[in-house]
C-alpha cells in the first residue's frame, strides 16, 4: 500500500515539473518572440528607409515585357561587441510584365528558386565605389539617392525570379523561367533581361497582384507553398516551390517577415 502511495506522489509530482517546465518554456518562447526585434533592433547603429520603384524590361521569344512596381527598403547596420553586419528588409509585390499575350511574373526573390529571400535590396546597388565605410554608404542611401540606377544584367545570381502562369487562376501551373545571355550580336536566344532599373520614389507601396491572381487571398501564411498550401519554414530554402512569400508581404502574415 505504501509503494502504491509513493508512485502517486511520484506520478503528481512528476506532472507539477512537468507543467512548469511547459509554462516556462512557453514562457521564454514568448518572449523571444516579443522581444528578440525590438532587443536586435537596440544594437542598430545607423538606418536607412526609402521607397524605391523598380522597373524590369525582358526579351522573351522575341517580344519585348516591360513591368514595375514600388517597393520599400529598410536597411540598417547593425554593431555587437565584436562584429557589425549591414541588414537589408525589403516589401511589396511581385509584378505582371505586359507587352505580349504571355503571363508573366516578376517575383520577389532571387533566382534560382529557394536559394534567397534578401531580394530587392537593389537601390543599395547604386552607392558609390570608392573607400567608404559601411556607415558612409548608407549615409549615401539616405540622403543622396535619387536614381534613375541601372542595377545590371550580368549578376545572374542577383537577378529576380521570372514566371510564367500558364492559368491565372491555378497556382500549379506556375513555372519558372531560365535567364539566358544575348548572343555576340545582341540578339536574345530565349528569355533575357535586359534593364533592371531603380528609382526613388514618394509613392507607397504597390499592391493589388491580388487581383490578378485571387488564390492568393487563400494563404495566410508567409510560408504556405501556393501550390499545395503546405506550410514550412524549412521549405524557406528547400526550393520545393512558390511561397507567399515570393508573391507579397502585403498579404497574408507577410508583414512578419518583409525580407
């Protein structure tokens, strides 16, 4: 009977410590959670913020896309004890490029897909080459960019993601589109692009891609492939397909991650 007794007061006990360390635990996350900006953000040193309108134009089989949109950079440096890093937070939309029958996307992040979310960044592009420090640069950012600044072609890994939606209102027919280089002569074997233009801007940030594609409207989450509408963040970087993510921060719990 005493052993019987022991066990419960083991069992009980072993519940109390283990509904403690769920409320701690659950406790900490939270306030990781709270509290892990706005702690990073006191280590910021310098910032810059702007509204910059992006303009794309490409040969694709021989007929001429052009598209825009305005999107919002934030970047910051940001200095702990034994290091300093230069920070980058981009939002907006991707946008439709018009000139042909094709229905073609400009995304938000990095090709090729999966490999990078820190896309837009691109006015930061246009400082100045010379011995300046990070804090010089940004200085620049703020205060003396104005643009027109052609970004360039050539940097293959920065250029955006290009799609095709083969129909509008089927996330699966999504499919991206390979970059390739003009010939000797100047002519387009296939897709290229051939400006990426930035510009500052006094316009808020565009919206409304929504509207061309409403199956958007479904998703909730900044992670939720459009396709399936699985959500991971560990698809973050598998490539296993488009997120909301690459479509807006706009929409969805996108605000939350605005890379």
């Amino acid at each position: 009977m005493a052993s019987v007794v022991m066990h419960a007061r083991k069992s009980k006990l072993w519940i109390k410590v283990t509904l403690v360390s769920a409320i701690a635990a659950t406790a900490v996350f939270l306030l990781v959670i709270g509290l892990g900006e706005p702690l990073y953000r006191s280590y910021v040193q310098d910032s810059a913020n702007l509204n910059f309108e992006i303009r794309a134009e490409y040969d694709v089989e021989g007929v001429r896309y052009t598209g825009s949109s305005i999107w919002h950079m934030e970047s910051w440096i940001a200095k702990f004890p034994t290091s300093a890093s230069r920070q980058f937070r981009v939002s907006g939309e991707a946008f439709a490029l018009e000139g042909g029958s094709r229905s073609l996307f400009v995304l938000r992040r990095e090709k090729p897909a999966g490999t990078g979310y820190n896309v837009g960044h691109y006015p930061s592009f246009c400082e100045p080459v010379g011995p300046y420090s990070v804090s010089q640069s940004l200085a620049w950012l703020r205060e003396q960019f104005v643009g027109p600044c052609e970004v360039g072609t050539s940097a293959e890994a920065r250029l955006p993601t290009l799609i095709e939606i083969g129909d509008l209102e089927d996330p699966s027919s999504i499919r991206e589109l390979a970059y390739s280089a003009p010939d000797p002569s100047g002519a387009c074997p296939s897709v290229c692009l051939r400006s990426l233009e930035v510009q500052r801007s006094s316009l808020p940030i565009r919206t409304g891609i929504d509207q061309k594609l409403p199956w958007l409207r479904d998703l909730d989450f900044a992670m939720t492939d459009v396709a399936t509408g699985q959500v991971g963040a560990s698809a973050r970087s598998s490539g296993m397909g488009f997120k909301l993510l690459d479509f807006s921060t706009e929409l969805g719990n996108g605000r939350m991650y605005e890379l």
